[in-house]
C-alpha cells in the first residue's frame, strides 16, 4: 500500500471515528472482506477500487447502518444493475464523466440518484465522486471519496433530537434508536 493509500485509508478512518466518538454504535455497521468488495468491484466491470473507497467498505460494506439511511450502499446493494441505470441515466443527461463505461457506483437512491467515481479516476486513492441525477447534467459534488463519506455521515445529534421530540410526544421508540449509543446520565 502506498504512502498514499495508507493517507487516504486514514482519512476515511478519521470520519468513522469521529462519528462514533459523537455517539453511533460502531457495531451497527459491518464491514466488507476485500474479497467482497472485489466481487462488488467485478459486478460492475471494474478492476481498480480506490483506497479511499476499499476503506469505506471495509467498514459498513455490508451494512451501513445510518450512514445515508434510506439509500443502497455496500458490496451486496450496489452492483451491475445499479450501474446500468446510472450509465443509462448519464446517457440520456450528460456530464462531463471522462469515463462513463469504466465509472464505480457507490451508492444509489432509489434508481434516479447515483453518487460514482468516474472511470478515469479509479488510480486515485481518494477521487472526486460525482452526483449522476436524473433529469440533471452530472456534477462532481464532493472533491474526494473522504469529502464525500463525510457527507453523507449520519448527525448523531440530529438523531438524538428527533428520539427527544419522539419520546416528548410519545411516540415508539424507533428501529433505528439501536445504531446509537445510549447516552450517559
């Protein structure tokens, strides 16, 4: 691993931690064995997997928990399908991916929202990841996969506001309630 792979794996890390520290149960998520997230990668006709990507995987590419809640990510929830629509939708709105045939799904919203690293761009650690929407041109909305994982990361404090309201209200505790730590006190 290259000096850096090992920054890019480190940044990713840096993230996870931090949200972890704020209050997510790090057990609520599960990570991929790099054999799984080669499988993930070959599903979609690639070969190369950024570090900063192959570190996001190994820590909730089975399962992610909060983290875009509501979205598919993860070696088994993002494949070859997710790809087609994504192409399908570059195809028919544009953008300036360099490398549409070799781009890298990361996650997908319900079949009209892509966020991917573009094909040109697998050799970089930590790569520019672009918004593929339908109806819109793709843009690169984040500067890198770290930029981007810390994105989309779940706001503990705006999970546990919402179970405050929930409780105040008396409402059920939600299935969700579990991915957080319970707080001291």
């Amino acid at each position: 691993m290259s000096t850096r792979d090992e920054a890019a794996a480190a940044a990713i890390r840096a993230v996870f931690d931090r949200v972890t520290a704020e209050g997510m149960a790090p057990e609520s998520v599960t990570g991929a064995t790099d054999e799984q997230i080669d499988a993930y990668a070959a599903a979609q006709g690639v070969t190369a997997v950024p570090a900063a990507v192959r570190a996001v995987l190994r820590l909730l590419g089975v399962r992610h928990g909060l983290w875009r809640a509501g979205s598919s990510l993860g070696v088994d929830a993002v494949g070859g399908e997710a790809k087609r629509y994504a192409r399908a939708t570059l195809a028919r709105d544009g953008g300036a991916i360099r490398e549409p045939g070799g781009l890298l799904v990361l996650l997908m919203h319900q079949a009209y929202e892509f966020h991917v690293v573009d094909g040109a761009d697998l050799v970089d650690p930590d790569p520019p990841v672009w918004l593929v929407t339908e109806g819109q041109a793709a843009q690169p909305v984040w500067c890198s996969v770290t930029d981007w994982f810390d994105g989309i990361s779940p706001s503990v404090a705006d999970y546990r506001s919402r179970l405050t309201l929930m409780a105040e209200v008396g409402r059920d505790v939600p299935s969700w309630a579990e991915y957080l730590r319970p707080t001291e006190g």
